[in-house]
C-alpha cells in the first residue's frame, strides 16, 4: 500500500514537501509519481519519476516543483516551492509496483489535502 503524507495549509509564495512510501511484499517499484484533483476538477498529472529517476512535470508545476525517490526506501517525493492557490487540492500518489518478476500493480494512495491561501 501507499501511505503519503506532508500535506497542509501555507500562503502563497510558501514551500510543502510531500511524501509518499509504498510498502507490504515489493518486488520492486517502477514509476511513480502525483497527481492532484482540485474541487470540481478532474484528477490531473503533476509529476511521474521513472526507476531511473527519468523525470516528467506538467506544464504548471515545472520550475516550481521537483519529484525525487528514495529507491532503497520506495518512496518519492514532491518539493513544492513557490506555491499558488491555484495549486490547491487533494494530491495523490500513484506507483506501479513489482510485487514479483512478471506481476506488476498500480497503487494509489489515499490523499493529501495541500491548501494554498492567498
């Protein structure tokens, strides 16, 4: 499963670092990433980072948001610098695991409300 975590509220302009491990029998993790649903919105990519950390950023976050991982530890994460309100929403992380050679899965986790006030 996926546990995420780092969400809250901060101004515009301010920073949030997200979180996001995956964790039960893991063969292996291969992309991972977030993706985010604001209020009535569908849900949208945010940023997808590859096993060889092969990096891919929506055209709203770029220049402001980085993704990372942590592969030892399956885990990724999304800095998140120079906030606007715009960016707020329920974010979500999604990663295709290996649970053993030849059977992959795709997991979401359960949300993290990132609110930004202006």
């Amino acid at each position: 499963q996926l546990q995420a975590s780092g969400g809250g509220l901060v101004q515009a302009g301010g920073s949030l670092r997200l979180s996001c491990t995956a964790s039960g029998s893991i063969f292996s993790s291969n992309a991972m990433g977030w993706y985010r649903q604001a209020p009535g919105k569908q849900r949208e990519l945010v940023a997808m980072i590859s096993s060889g950390s092969g990096t891919n950023y929506s055209d709203s976050v770029k220049g402001r948001f980085t993704i990372s991982r942590d592969n030892p530890k399956n885990t990724v994460y999304l800095q998140m610098n120079n906030l606007r309100p715009e960016d707020t929403a329920v974010y979500y992380c999604n990663a295709n695991i290996q649970l053993r050679p030849g059977v992959n899965m795709i997991y979401w986790g359960r949300g993290t409300l990132v609110t930004v006030s202006s």
